[in-house]
C-alpha cells in the first residue's frame, strides 16, 4: 500500500527501486496520489523511472510553479507529467505493465458522492493516464479529471492510507509505505467549505471540510495495526524536509536515498537478500 503525499512521495519512489533491485514483487499494490504516479513504474518494471520524473525532470523543467496553476490550472504542470513524461521522456512500458498479473489499484475521490473509488486499468492508455492524473489531482491546485465521464479528484481526500481496502480484497497481512514520520499528526484545523467552492460538488465539500479529522483517524489506525502485527510499516526516519510541493532537489535527492536504504533494510529483515 502506498500513501500519496505530493514531493515526499520521492521516498517511496526510492523503497520501490530496493524492492525491485531485490526482484520483491506483490500480488497486489493499492496506491493513492503520488504513490499512484511511483506506482505505475513499480508495475511495469522501470527501475529509477519515478525518480527520474520526481528529481531529475524537476530539475530540468521545473514542472512546479504558481505560473503553471494560473495558466493551466494545475500547480504541477500537467503536459509535462501526463502527456511528455510518458510518451517520449521515460517511455513507459505499457506492454510490461499490462502482463503483469498482480492487480493494481490507484485511489481517486469521486466528486459527485464524495466517495473514494479504486480503480485498475490495464490496456486502455487513455484511461489509465486519466486515472493516475485523477488520483494526483490535488483539490485548490489542480483541476478536476474526468474517468469515465465521472469527475475525479485525488484519493486523498478520503482515503489517504487505504488499508481497509487491502484486506477487504482478501490480503490480511500488508506492507504499507508511508511518507510521514511516525507519530505525525496534523495540526491543521477543518473547516467548512463554502459553498461557492466545487459548488456544483456538495459531497465533495463535505469530504473535504473533514479532511484532516480522516486523515489522522487512518494515522492513529495505522499504528495500532502495526503495533498489533497486523501491517509492517516502512516510513522515513529522519526528520521530514520536504512539503507537498516542494522544488529543493537536494532535499528531495536525500529523501529518495532514505527511502532506498529503508526499502533495502526491508528486504534484508525479511530475509531476501543479505
């Protein structure tokens, strides 16, 4: 299970490259927002691609600005990351990631019920591009995306840590990636959405207005399963630099490199390599 979390998602981007060093693979990956993005080419065998993308693009195109939310309606350039990105920056391996059996599911927040969705796609381009870029939508910064006529926003709304998703599909036993320190809470207070905000979208604003109350309800769920042995957690150990947007390389390249080496103690602790 992997948790979304903007920029800091380069520290799962850095787990997935150990897991695939270590040739660890899962039957089935739920990812939510940028967990999605990284998961997409830890589905279709791309070591290095997603931090590619969340490092070495940024630094190329700085495809994070106010100039691209006021021009294109999304902070993060969205031509850059869902149409150049995958088409003919880093390819991505649509033939790889079609056969492979393990089932993927990437988080969105349906904006007419409020509701998450978790869907999978493995041969239309189109559609799983449109899902990935929904499940990233970040509410205030980026525009709504349309998955199957129906408008999408991020999975994080509702459904930042879909663990509950997990076992509901039959797996008891998970390895979530996390991308806040242990112990995390938010401090932000919720608020009630007014109306002229998504107006068209009522349980949309609903969902967001008890946003942080969810999100470290699933937070306080997360340690109590860990602590029962019902989940292994990976998450970072250093103390948290990076925000959501943020555009510092460097302290995105350390993030990555912690989230390699914990990726790596992982698998070590689990037996696979040593």
């Amino acid at each position: 299970m992997l948790e979304g979390g903007g920029m800091r998602g380069v520290f799962t981007s850095g787990v997935l490259d150990a897991f695939m060093k270590c040739e660890l693979y899962f039957p089935y990956v739920v990812a939510v927002s940028a967990g999605a993005c990284n998961g997409l080419s830890y589905m279709s065998r791309q070591p290095r691609r997603a931090r590619f993308s969340n490092i070495d693009m940024l630094r190329k195109y700085g495809y994070i600005s106010l100039k691209h939310l006021l021009v294109k309606g999304s902070i993060f350039d969205p031509n850059i990351l869902y149409e150049r990105f995958p088409a003919e920056i880093v390819p991505f391996d649509y033939e790889t990631y079609s056969h492979n059996p393990a089932l993927f599911e990437m988080v969105t927040t349906n904006c007419l019920t409020g509701e998450a969705e978790y869907l999978s796609e493995k041969h239309d381009k189109r559609r799983l591009t449109a899902i990935a870029k929904a499940s990233s939508s970040l509410p205030y910064v980026a525009q709504i995306t349309m998955v199957d006529g129906v408008p999408m926003l991020d999975g994080g709304i509702v459904d930042s840590i879909p663990v509950l998703r997990a076992t509901s599909q039959g797996y008891p036993f998970n390895v979530v990636v996390m991308t806040r320190n242990k112990g995390f809470r938010s401090t932000e207070h919720d608020i009630n959405i007014p109306s002229f905000i998504y107006s068209e979208y009522p349980l949309l604003r609903e969902a967001l207005s008890h946003r942080v109350e969810a999100y470290n309800a699933q937070l306080e769920m997360v340690e109590c399963m860990e602590r029962w042995g019902e989940i292994v957690v990976i998450r970072p150990q250093w103390k948290m630099e990076v925000g959501r947007t943020c555009s510092d390389v460097e302290k995105l390249e350390r993030l990555y490199e912690e989230g390699l080496q914990e990726g790596l103690k992982f698998c070590k602790d689990m037996g696979i390599i040593t």
